[in-house]
C-alpha cells in the first residue's frame, strides 16, 4: 500500500507491507535512516521521532498510521548554516559539546526526546530530565555525560542563546 | 526457537490488510464485516506482535481516525473515558485530580514515548494481569462500553475481564468508552518494579479510602479482584487484602514475595489515604 506523509516539512511516499511499522518505512522506504532500530518493541526509545508534534516509538506506530500524519526525525532538527553548511540543531551540538556521544546508536532518539523535553520545560529539574529521558537506553556513557549536554542545552535555550 | 524459515521456497507470506474508518459507525461495520480484524490504536501491544510475527491477522483496524473514541467528558454526573484517551492525556489533564489514582497509574506506565500512543481501551482489549489501568478503574466500579452493530451494552469491569488475556468483547465488538462515577475518594496506586520505567508490574495496588476502603491489586490474579472492607477495620485490611491475592512464581517474582508485597502496599496506601 501507499503510505502518503509529511516527513521532515516535505512530503513523501512509501511503498509499504501493511503490517510494517513507521520506523521500517522511514529506513527502508524513505531515506530516513536516521532513527535506529534496536528493539523493535518500544523498550529502547532509539528510534523515538516526533508524530504531529508528539514523542513516540516509530517501532510502534504502523507506517498506515502515519498517512494523512507529520514526522520529525532527528534529520529534520539540523538547519542550513552559514554559507549553506548544515549547523547542528542546538541540542544535537549540546551532545557533541559535552562528549555525550560515544557509539552514537542512542544518539538519535535522546535527541529527539530533549528536543520534545526543552520545548515542555525550559528548566527542567534533574527529576524532570530524568523522566522524560526514561524511554531511552544509553548502554555506552552511563548517562552522566547525557545529563550535562541536557541541562547545557536547557540553559542555553533559556539564556537564548550563547 | 522452531518456527517459520523465512527463506524456506515453499513458504508463503499472508497479506495483511489495513482498514482505516474515519468514523465509529464506519469502525463497527467494519469489525461486523471483519470480525478477525485486530483493533490497533496506540499499537504499544499490536506492534511488538506484528514486529516479531507473533501473530498474522487478516487484517489491521486502525482506530486512529475515529474521533468519537477519543478525549473525555461528564455526562449527567458520570464521566465517559474514550477507549482512545492515551496515558499522557490521564497524566497531565484535569483527570489528574478527579481520578488521581488512574493518573499516579498511569504515570508509571513505560516511558514517554509509550505514554502518548498507549490507551485505556489497549490496556482493556489485552486484559493482561498485570494492566496498569486496571485497579485503579476497578476501584471506581469502572463499566466498559462496548459496541457492535446490533448495539451499545456495558459489562461491569470485573466481569468484562474474565481471565487471563481473555475478555467478554464479541468478535463483532469494539471497546469505545469506560463509564464510572468519580467516587472523590482519597486514592492511590503503586508498582513494584526493578526499575522506575519501563516496567511491567511485578505487583501494584489501586486503594480508596471513602466510606468503605477499597483495593484492587495487578500481577497477582488472574482477573481483576475487588476487596472492600468498613473503614473500621482497616486494621485487618492488609491482610484480607493479601489473603485475596491468587499470585504465581513467575519470571518476575514469586508468589510469596507478591502477597508479602501487597500486605506491605496495603499498608501505606492506607497511610497515605486515611490521613488525607
């Protein structure tokens, strides 16, 4: 079936099995294959885009669910940059400033989750941070680094801007 | 694991239709016409059976577009949940403080990203022991609506489950609304787990404290269970509560560790909603 959606602001469409989900459609249909697939049963939140604005697990949502629908992933965040070079959506550069990357296979999905987090909660407690990041599996880091990239891009996006 | 070869020549891959009505009529006529068809609507449970080829129906029905599932509202002094209202929605809207138990509930259920999909109507059509919607809505004398072409009829909750994974839902049947009474109660719920996310209860308590003290208890029965007793013996309570229990060993837990729990639940629930 032809799946018809908004990905990223642009419209696509995708050839999918009806019983696929929107995370297999997004890397096998569409050149999307920036969200992961690790689980495939919404434990790991790897493959977490935003659909009309709301944070999910791709794995979940069957790719017709989508049709008629609008998905952010993590592609979408960056923006053209000076010279028409792509800059690092706020966030993602927050990550790479506080070394939170390390295989960078969670990457994408914590970086969709803060991103839905920060535009909730401009200064979110340790607390609130740690709800909101509790459907996504770092197996490198520990965490700790995850937390500082967190809480600068909070600061930074209250501060507008540095 | 045996199973399925997927490379195997003679193997033949069964099709799966998708049907998306945009309407409730739409919707049953469609389950009357298809009564194998497998209702999806947050998809938190459908999706890890299609992901793994746990199962294969005919076809899919998604609920998404069928807007009369969704929200909720007050109706003549009772309140009407859509099967379609999503965790998220029980968590942070005003349901938070007419129905705190099912929010503290549904707070603990998986993570964010579950929370926006996963739906109360899921949690029923599952009907798994371990459900977190369940105590706390059994609790509240919760009645399951359910509908079909020959017509509307709703089943007390405890009767709509009627054992493991197993409900009363015709196959022609869709669960379109949960009906209760806000007892206003004071209320609350608990989960045990290994972590704080992510978990499937390894046992939880739903307990109100009105005129009489009310308990429900997940991951430690088979069906949902109802045990009420006068405010004045809520000394004894913890213990009719625990005796109430039927809990298994599982790879969660053990029976004995259950009912140990559940008197220890029972007790700071009281704790917390007879000093309210």
């Amino acid at each position: 079936m032809i799946v018809r959606l908004r990905v990223n602001g642009e419209e696509h469409e995708a050839d999918c099995w009806e019983g696929e989900s929107l995370l297999f459609a997004l890397r096998e249909k569409l050149p999307f294959p920036g969200s992961k697939n690790a689980c495939e049963q919404g434990e790991c939140g790897s493959c977490s885009v935003l659909l009309d604005g709301t944070l999910v697990c791709a794995c979940l949502v069957l790719a017709a669910q989508a049709d008629g629908h609008e998905v952010t992933t993590v592609e979408g965040l960056a923006g053209p940059g000076e010279a028409g070079a792509d800059a690092l959506h706020p966030v993602q550069q927050a990550f790479v400033d506080a070394g939170a990357v390390q295989c960078g296979f969670c990457t994408p999905g914590l970086v969709v989750a803060t991103v839905d987090l920060l535009a909730r909660s401009s200064s979110p407690s340790d607390d609130e941070i740690r709800e909101a990041l509790s459907g996504n599996l770092c197996r490198c880091t520990g965490y700790a680094k995850i937390f500082d990239a967190v809480r600068a891009a909070a600061a930074a996006a209250a501060g507008g801007g540095g | 694991m045996q199973g399925v070869n997927p490379l195997a020549k003679n193997r033949t891959v069964r099709a799966v239709d998708v049907l998306t009505p945009r309407s409730l009529d739409e919707a049953i006529a469609l389950k009357a016409e298809q009564p194998e068809a497998w209702p999806i609507q947050g998809g938190t449970d459908v999706m890890v059976a299609l992901n793994f080829d746990h199962g294969r129906p005919p076809a899919l029905l998604n609920l998404n577009e069928v807007p009369e599932l969704r929200g909720w509202s007050r109706e003549n002094g009772s309140l009407r949940l859509g099967s379609g209202l999503t965790y998220m929605e029980i968590e942070r809207g005003e349901l938070r403080e007419i129905l705190p138990a099912l929010a503290e509930a549904s707070r603990t259920v998986g993570s964010p990203q579950i929370r926006n999909r996963g739906t109360i109507g899921g949690n029923l059509g599952t009907a798994s022991p371990a459900g977190d919607a369940l105590p706390p809505l059994l609790v509240e004398a919760a009645e399951v609506e359910c509908t079909s072409v020959r017509g509307v009829r709703r089943l007390a909750l405890g009767e709509f489950v009627t054992g493991v994974k197993r409900t009363a839902l015709a196959p022609d049947e869709l669960i379109t609304a949960v009906w209760l009474v806000p007892s206003r109660a004071p209320q609350t719920f608990m989960k045990i787990g290994p972590r704080n996310a992510m978990v499937i209860a390894v046992v939880s308590l739903a307990v109100s404290a009105g005129d009489e003290l009310r308990a429900s208890f997940g991951s430690a029965a088979p069906r949902p269970v109802l045990v009420t007793a006068a405010r004045d013996d809520a000394s004894t309570f913890a213990e009719r509560v625990a005796e109430a229990a039927a809990p298994i060993d599982d790879v969660r837990g053990t029976a004995a560790y259950r009912r140990h729990a559940l008197r220890v639940l029972t007790e700071r629930a009281l704790e917390r909603t007879l000093a309210a």
